[in-house]
C-alpha cells in the first residue's frame, strides 16, 4: 500500500506540472480574445407604456485567463496534495474518499462548463451563476457519495443520482444555445460543437469512474484504481478543453 501511495504522489506532482504549464503557455501566448457578460432585466418605453427586455454589458473576460484559471487551480490542488497534505490525502483514501478533489472540481469543472457556455452565446450574469453552482453541486454530491458510504455494505446511491441530475441540466441549458442555433453561419463555429460533444463524453467519464468504484468492477475493486482514473480524466479533460478552445479562438492572429 506504501508504495501504490507513494507512486500517487508522484502521479499528482506530475499532473501538477503537466496543468501549471499549459496554464501558463496560455496566458503567455493567447490572443486577446474578450466576451462580454451581461446582466439582462425588463426595462419600461414610456412612449408605448410598455415593458421589454434589455441588457447592459457590466464586465469583460479575457478568455485566455479564464482557460488558464482552471488549469493553474488544478495544478495548486496536486500541489497542495503531494506536499501540503500529504498524509491527510492517503489518510482519506484509505477510508473511500478524497474531499480535495471534490474541492478542487467544485471550482475547476465549473469555470470549464461556465467557459463552454459562453461559447455557445449564453452572455448573462444570473445564467452563468446558475449553470457554475449546478455544475459544483455535482460536484457536491459526488463528495457526499463517497462520505455517506464509507464502512457501508449496502450502498445509498441518491447522492450519486441527485449528481446526475444535476450535472445534466447545465448540458440541457448550453445545448438549446448550442443546437438551437440552427448551425451554418448563423450559428457557433464547428469547434464549439466538438468542444460541447467531446467534454460532455468526458464529464460523464467521471460518473462511470464513481459506478464501477462502488460496484468494485474488475480492477475498480481497488479504490486507488478509481483515484489514478479520476487524475487521468481530470488532465485529458482540461487539457482538452484548453487546447479546442485555443485552436478555435485563442491563435494569435
């Protein structure tokens, strides 16, 4: 066990390094590629007596950075787990769970589905706040899977299936900008479409990874097998979305 400990360690400082340098090659060779967030309201036409929607642009995000963000604060987690928290890590792991990781997807996952959003067109303030918390309280779940089945021989698996729902519902949201578009040149470019397809498979990834963990499938018998999993998605899933979205709208021109 010491040693299956020991090469997880270095498993996170590598996935560590691997997310600090994209991160970092993001923000130094992004373009400047800005969206606007808005904040949408009812405004009043006096001349008409009448009400109608409006929205007022309150603040612009430089996309580069907002890629960069999820990157570093998963490299921070590794770190802080391979030499903060060592202990505390394995500590956790030998009891079915990792609060940390949870942690760290509450804030990373949901800068990435906020990120995807805004690329599909959906701009406010109040609807990017929603789709970010219903992504973390997934993540949430996800948490309070694992805390409520410790030492459990028959499993409460509502945890996981509240999860679910509400991990699905920010992926109902994006797809009506997404696919309502109409495609062609009225709607997003092709690698939005990719990005949206290809990070919902990977999403879905991690509930597959949880399942097989608590039906101790094959090698997933083994907890730390589903740790090594959860680190692999983690990094092709991050560094999948950074690196569509720079392709895609990142280049320097």
């Amino acid at each position: 066990m010491e040693e299956k400990f020991a090469r997880l360690k270095k498993f996170n400082i590598i996935a560590g390094f691997l997310h600090l340098a994209q991160g970092l090659i993001m923000i130094i060779i992004s373009n400047d590629f800005m969206i606007n967030v808005t904040r949408s309201f009812l405004d009043f036409n006096p001349s008409t007596r009448t009400l109608f929607p409006a929205s007022v642009e309150i603040f612009s995000v430089k996309f580069g950075y907002l890629v960069a963000l999820f990157l570093l604060l998963s490299a921070l987690f590794h770190f802080l787990i391979a030499f903060g928290y060592y202990q505390k890590y394995i500590d956790f792991l030998k009891r079915g769970q990792n609060p940390y990781r949870w942690n760290e997807y509450s804030i990373s996952a949901s800068i990435m589905i906020v990120a995807i959003a805004m690329l599909t067109g959906i701009y406010d303030i109040s609807l990017l706040i929603a789709v970010f918390f219903l992504n973390a309280f997934m993540v949430w779940f996800g948490m309070l899977m694992e805390k409520m089945n410790e030492d459990k021989e028959k499993l409460d698996w509502l945890p996981f299936i509240y999860g679910c729902v509400a991990g699905a519902i920010p992926w109902v949201v994006i797809g009506f900008y997404l696919f309502g578009a109409g495609g062609g040149e009225g709607g997003p470019p092709n690698f939005v479409y990719w990005i949206y397809l290809s990070l919902f498979i990977f999403f879905n990834c991690f509930a597959i990874n949880m399942y097989l963990q608590y039906k101790k499938v094959g090698k997933w018998k083994d907890y730390l097998y589903g740790e090594w999993i959860y680190i692999i998605l983690s990094l092709v899933a991050k560094s999948l979305l950074a690196w569509q979205v720079f392709a895609g709208a990142l280049r320097p021109v």
